[in-house]
C-alpha cells in the first residue's frame, strides 16, 4: 500500500473519529466506518480507535471479534465464504471448503498473496434449500459439488485478466 493512500486513510478514520467521539455507543459505527476505510481491522487502526474514543484497547478488540461482520484479516477483492450449516455439512460443504482451500493454498481466514482471493467458513447463511452454498461477495451458488468449484474459480480470475 503506497504511503499516501495509508495517510488519506489514517486522515479519513481520525475524522470519523473525531465526529463519533462524544457520542454514547460511538464504537461500534467507528469500528465499521474504519473497517469501510482499510477493507478491515488491523492492529494499529485498533489502538487509534482506541485512544480517540478514550477506550480500553482490548474493549475495541473484543468488539472487533465479538461481531462477525468485523475482520482482522485482510480480505480479498473477491470474499468467499463456505456455509457450514448443518444443511450444508450434511451434503459436503466441508469437501467444498477442502476444495477451495487446495485451489487457492490459502487456509480458512486467509487472503490469497496476490490479494485476489479470502476464505472465510460460516455457520449459516439461510439457503438451507441450496446446500451446499458458498458466496462470493453477494454472489450465491448453491447444489455444489467439488467439480464446481474450478469453474466458479476461473470465472473470478478471468473478471481480473
């Protein structure tokens, strides 16, 4: 990330700081405007919110991993998110996951190196009637099989090429 680009997000999340700061119940809306700016939650952000909303730091990170819809990690331009819901599990979202994870050789909560691609596991997505389901982003592809995922794959590398 150039050093520009980290100064006008620092710049934008000290103004988002500074317009929650003195309202009750500010850290939540913080916590999603500076994930918003930064694609996610990194330590140092973290400890910025932290001393601008005169808050203990492990508060601000127990919110961030309270909250499922807070990451840690940074995230790839394309989200994939396996369900693994008892619907899914039930009809092989797991051999799904084991699939995406060989193709990608990222891990559960990673980020492809060319920031392309994550891979996050859920619970339930509610498309019990689908499963098994993934997203990706707000794309959702249901009664798959392994032999499905290359070509969900391909169709997100070409989108890139």
């Amino acid at each position: 990330m150039c050093c520009e680009n980290q100064a006008l997000m620092d710049e934008m999340l000290a103004k988002v700081i500074e317009e929650h700061k003195d309202m009750p119940g500010a850290l939540i809306p913080v916590l999603h405007e500076a994930q918003a700016i930064y694609g996610y939650l990194p330590e140092d952000v973290m400890k910025k919110i932290s001393e601008g909303l005169g808050e203990p730091v492990a508060k601000v990170y127990g919110v961030a991993t309270f909250y499922s819809q807070f990451s840690l990690t940074k995230k790839g331009k394309f989200k994939i998110n396996v369900c693994m819901g008892t619907a899914c599990y039930v009809k092989g979202s797991a051999d799904i996951l084991n699939k995406l994870k060989e193709r990608l050789a990222i891990e559960v909560g990673e980020c492809t190196e060319d920031g392309k691609f994550s891979l996050d596991a859920c619970r339930c997505i509610g498309a019990c009637g689908l499963a098994p389901v993934i997203t990706v982003n707000d794309e959702v592809y249901g009664r798959l099989t392994e032999a499905d995922i290359d070509d969900i794959i391909d169709k997100y590398e070409a989108m890139e090429a």
